[in-house]
C-alpha cells in the first residue's frame, strides 16, 4: 500500500512537471503515425485525480481509431478503480465491467 503511494506521488509529479512528453502509446503499426490526442496526459490526469491518487496513466486506440486515456485511481479507502478519459472531450467515466481491487 505505501509503495503504491509513493509509485503515485512520483508519476503525479512527473506528469505536472511536464513529463507528458512521452506520454503517447504506439498503435502496434511500426509504419503509422502516432497520433496527439486533443486531451493532453495532463488534463486526463485533472480529469481523473478527483476520484483518488492516480496511479497509472495509458493513452490507448480503441478498434475503431478512437483514442481515450485509460486510468487507474487509488480511492481514499485503499481500493483500486479503473476510469477512462475521452481524449477528445475529457470527460471521465469509471468502468464499471472491472471490479474494485485491494493491491
């Protein structure tokens, strides 16, 4: 649980201090191009934080070419939820088809 904490409190950082850079998935075609979402890892990450500790952050394409931030958040109660981020419109949605976790 601490480890989680600290694993969170650094990649929080990392994200506000301008780490987003780097923060762009492969669309598993080594000959495509990477497409910048509208929706930086910064505003996913403000989008989400509200919920809890985020504790991972992954920019991925669905099978359709649409692209949304998939988070995962630390509540306050020590539980693990998972909650998608529009890259084009920010709205944040919990996914409800995965079950809260202890880690």
């Amino acid at each position: 649980m601490k480890r989680n904490l600290i694993i969170a409190t650094v990649t929080t950082a990392a994200l506000l201090t301008g780490g987003t850079a780097a923060a762009f998935a492969a669309t598993g075609d080594d000959d495509a191009p990477v497409k910048a979402p509208k929706v930086t890892a910064e505003q996913a990450l403000k989008a989400a934080a509200s919920h809890g500790t985020v504790v991972s952050l992954d920019l991925d394409d669905d099978d359709n070419g649409k692209q949304a931030w998939d988070v995962e958040v630390l509540t306050k109660d020590g539980k693990t939820q998972d909650w998608t981020v529009d890259a084009v419109t920010a709205k944040a949605t919990q996914d409800k088809d995965t079950d809260d976790q202890d880690d």
